[in-house]
C-alpha cells in the first residue's frame, strides 16, 4: 500500500507561514522614521515626568544634606501640602482665576466674537482677527507689562477715573481681577479661531430655514448652533482649562503672587516652594496634584465629547 506524502490543500483564510514576519517588517517601517522622535518624547518628556514623580516621595531639596543624600519619605509631602492653608489657599485661587478667565471669560468672549463676525465684511473681520491676535502673541511679559501700565497706580486708568474720584491702586485692591482681565485679553483670541472654523461649518441653510419659520435670533444660537459645535466648546474648554491651570509667567511678572499672597496660584506657589525655599521634592508633591487634576479635568471632557459623539 503506498502512503501519500502530499501536503494538503491550505485552507481559505489560514495564516501564512511568512505573515508573523511580514508583519514585524511593516511594523519596523513605520517605526524606524519615527524612532528619533520617540526616543526625543522618552528623553525630555516622559522623563522629567518620571523622575518628578520619584522625587514626589522623597525629602529632595536643592542645597544641604538631603540634596545629596536624598531618601524615601512616602506620602509624607501630601500630608504635608492638604494639611498647609498656604496651599489651599493658593488651590482656591487657582480654581476662580480658572473659572474667571478660562470657563466664562476666554470662552465666552472668543464665541461672541466669533458670532459677531459672521456675515461681516472680510476688511472688518480681518481687522477685528489682527487685534484679537496681536494680544495673543505678544509675549506673557509684555502683556504683564501692558496691564501694570494700566492698572498701575498712576497707570492710563486711574488717569481716567481721576476726575470721578475713583481712582485706586487696582494691583493693591483687586488683583485676582487684574489678573483674570489680562488672561482674558491675552488668551481669548484661541478661543475666537476655534468657534470661528467651528461656525463656518453650521449649514447656512438650516439657519434660514429657521429664520423663515419664525424663530428667533437666540432661538436659532441655542437650539441649532450651539448642538452643532458642542464638540468644539468641550475641545476648545479642554484646552483653554489645561492652559490656564498651568499659568505663571502672566501672574508673576503682573502682580507676583501679592500683595502677600492674593493672587498667589499654585503654580507660583509650587515655585515658591521649590526655588525660593529649596523643597524640590514638596514642589514636585504639588506638580503631580497638579498633573492629576489636569487630567481628570481632560477625562471628564473627553468624555463628554464621546457621549456627543
């Protein structure tokens, strides 16, 4: 009897023998180019990240003993910082700048200017982008610069008010306004751009179509265009959360945390305790609180668009 040693017939859709391999091949070309890059993130990014979490839980400082020989301490720095009114103090600050400026104030103001130009002349729309704009790219210190001028003392408004008899020291007597208006001022220019490209894409027709009906101009902003980029307000209110939570440059050269501690974030006084004081681990205890609630606050929109999605 003869036995055949044939190989059998492969069946449709079974693995290839070279395709495990393949595979690999194709993963590696698309990894080499972007090799560098990755390696680059690893490096500067993923890091310092690292390395500020390590030092999160130790007695690290920037001079003496412990800057040599650091060691573990646990969670003792956030016992520490929860259990430090300076730090509360400076964390409620932190959440009305972020409301004030970012929540209400950006976002408000970038949509209203971003409804006001719709259907303007391309000459005032541009003119209206460049000043909004200018704000935006001048650099945090100028923009510090521009506002003390102002709100200084014997800055432009107390030159104004003068005469009524109202003029003060804004920077002594209000500075979480001052603060918040120079956010404002500087930051609501992303804010426009993101509703502006968001409303160029709400269907003109649809809008007349509703004119036509009879509804009204706030009927129309609530019940059509309002839904049609809500996943621009969440995406452009992610962001503008984000930036402002991390704000210093603004604060510091404007009013530097005062007077005392009135205006005095947690990124300045994270900073203060950091390289004023030398508690690089008690700073990096702060920076991670921070990064936490950053990212809780990116989940929770991210989530929201998914469920608009």
């Amino acid at each position: 009897m003869t036995v055949s040693t044939a190989t059998p017939p492969r069946l449709a859709g079974s693995p290839q023998e070279g395709e495990p391999r393949r595979r690999v091949g194709t993963t590696l070309r698309w990894l080499l180019p972007l090799g560098p890059a990755l390696i680059l993130l690893v490096i500067f990014m993923a890091g310092p990240i690292l390395w500020s979490v390590y030092i999160a839980f130790t007695n690290e400082t920037l001079t003496g003993a412990a800057s040599v020989n650091s060691r573990f301490i646990g969670v003792d720095n956030f016992v520490k910082m929860f259990g430090d009114e300076a730090f509360r103090n400076s964390f409620l600050l932190t959440f009305i700048f972020v409301i004030g400026s970012a929540v209400i104030g950006q976002n408000t103001l970038g949509l209203i200017l971003a409804l006001l130009q719709r259907g303007r002349a391309r000459a005032v729309r541009s003119v209206v982008n460049g000043v909004v704009i200018a704000a935006w790219v001048v650099p945090e210190v100028v923009a510090a610069a521009c506002w003390y001028s102002f709100l200084s003392e014997e800055g432009t408004l107390n030159g104004l008010l003068g005469g009524l008899g109202l003029s003060q020291d804004w920077l002594f007597t209000a500075p979480m306004l001052a603060i918040i208006l120079a956010n404002v001022w500087r930051g609501t220019a992303f804010s426009m751009l993101v509703y502006s490209a968001a409303l160029s894409d709400v269907p003109a027709d649809l809008l007349e179509a509703a004119s036509v009906d009879g509804a009204s101009t706030w009927r129309r902003l609530v019940h059509i265009t309002l839904p049609l980029i809500r996943r621009s307000i969440l995406s452009n209110l992610m962001l503008i959360t984000l930036q402002t939570l991390a704000s210093f440059g603004l604060i510091y050269a404007l009013t530097g945390g005062g007077p005392g501690t009135a205006s005095q974030t947690t990124p300045l006084y994270m900073y203060e305790q950091a390289f004023r004081y030398f508690e690089i681990g008690y700073g990096s205890a702060m920076a991670l609180v921070m990064l936490v609630i950053g990212a809780a606050f990116s989940l929770v929109y991210l989530r929201l668009i998914k469920v608009d999605a």
